[in-house]
C-alpha cells in the first residue's frame, strides 16, 4: 500500500491527531514550537484529500482560530498563511456554502479585535468574495445581503459592533484591493450590489465608510476616482454617494 492509500484510509485518525496536537491545552502544555511545523503538514494534507477534505474544513477553522489568541505575530501569520492555501484548496465548496463562510468570518472578527488579525481575515475571505464575483457575480448580492442579515441580527453593545463592522469593512477593501495600487478587475461586480443595498440597509453602508480610508490610502490618485465615480452612479441619483464618507 503506497503513501497516498494509507492516507486516505487513516484520513480521520491523522486529522484528529493534528487538531490534538493544535489544541491551546496541548500547546500551553508542550509549547507551540511545532505549530509552523504542523500548519505546512495540514495543508499538504488538504492537497491530498482534495474533495474528501471539505468535511474537516469547519473543524479546522475553528481551531485555528482559537489559536489566534497568541501574541506572536509571526505565529498569527504562519496560522493565516495555512488558513488561505485550505481556502484556495477547497474554494469550490466554499462559494456553494456561503451561509457557514458568512458565520465563520463574523465570529473570527467578532472573537479577534486587533487589526492585523481582522487584516488577516479579510485578506484570507477576500479572495472567495474575488472568486465568486468572476464565478457567479449575480450571488454576489446575496452574499452582502446574508452578510449585513448576520450583522444585524445580533444585538449587541456599540463596542462590539464596531469591531465587527470593522472587520467587514476590512474584507471589503482586501478584496477591491488591485495590485500597484489600483482597484481589482472584480471591483465592480463585488461593489455595486453592496453599494444598492446600501440604499435600504444602512449597515451596508457602513461596511462601505470602514473599507473607505484603506482603500483611499491604497490607490493612487491618479486611480482613486475609479472608487469615487463608482458611487453616485450606480446609485441612480441616490444621496449616497455624496454622503457615504461623512454621514456617521
């Protein structure tokens, strides 16, 4: 029996063994030396199982994110840096299971304050949001409508929601974010439905004002306008364009 036999008959019994090996009561007990070490491990094994993964996907993120209570922030990265490649892995099944992807980035910026982290997040969920703008751009409404749903159905104190609003804002703008500080080819398609929901729903809006200033500080000026023009435009004479920045 080759390597890659023995793998898929003992998947379980591997993974449960690598998710011990990750628990905070494992590490606080034996160090978190090995974790870099097991972080490369897991994502060889997503590459192996391919499909047969997807039914360990939600298990692992939710241990990886208990272990963003660490202050290492080299740690924190060599962790997101594993979260992304199980993302791009199973991509096909996350875009056809958005409810539980909407679920599971709330709680990751609910749970995690700081901004490198909610950085991190909306980088790793900003690439699925770039997938399904290309791949199916009409759920793309959808997906902001199931975003905003979760937002506000969850009552809170003010403290709180700002940091969630916070972390959404960031997804946002990791995914309109272009390379050589331009907008992506997807801005469009991902921003304007937001944008019309935005109309009746004012915690759209406020998703758009948090992505604003790091997208503002990212593009060049001789692009920024593409971001400014899109606005008011797509809005149909809406206000909102003109106020979206400095209505609180």
């Amino acid at each position: 029996m080759d390597n890659y036999a023995l793998i898929i008959n003992n998947q379980e019994f591997i993974f449960s063994k690598m998710m011990d090996h990750l628990s905070l009561e494992h590490l606080n007990k034996n160090g978190w030396l090995a974790v870099p070490a097991i972080m490369e491990f897991l994502v060889a094994f997503a590459t192996d199982l391919a499909s047969d993964f997807t039914k360990y996907i939600y298990r692992c993120f939710s241990t990886l994110s208990a272990l963003l209570s660490t202050r290492d922030l080299e740690m924190t990265e060599s962790i997101f840096t594993c979260a992304s490649q199980l993302i791009k892995i199973n991509n096909k099944f996350l875009l056809s299971d958005l409810s539980n992807v909407i679920n599971v980035f709330t709680d990751l910026v609910t749970a995690h304050k700081r901004e490198h982290i909610q950085n991190f997040a909306g980088d790793a969920f900003g690439y699925l949001i770039r997938k399904l703008a290309l791949k199916n751009p009409e759920t793309v409404s959808g997906f902001w409508a199931g975003v905003i749903e979760k937002l506000d159905s969850q009552s809170e104190n003010e403290k709180l929601t700002n940091q969630k609003l916070n972390g959404t804002g960031l997804l946002l703008f990791q995914a309109l974010r272009g390379i050589k500080s331009q907008m992506d080819y997807r801005a469009e398609k991902i921003l304007v439905p937001l944008i019309k929901l935005s109309v009746f729903k004012p915690t759209g809006k406020k998703i758009i004002q948090n992505a604003s200033v790091p997208l503002f500080d990212h593009l060049h000026r001789d692009h920024s306008g593409t971001f400014s023009k899109m606005l008011p435009t797509d809005l149909e004479g809406s206000k909102l364009g003109s106020d979206i920045f400095f209505e609180s």
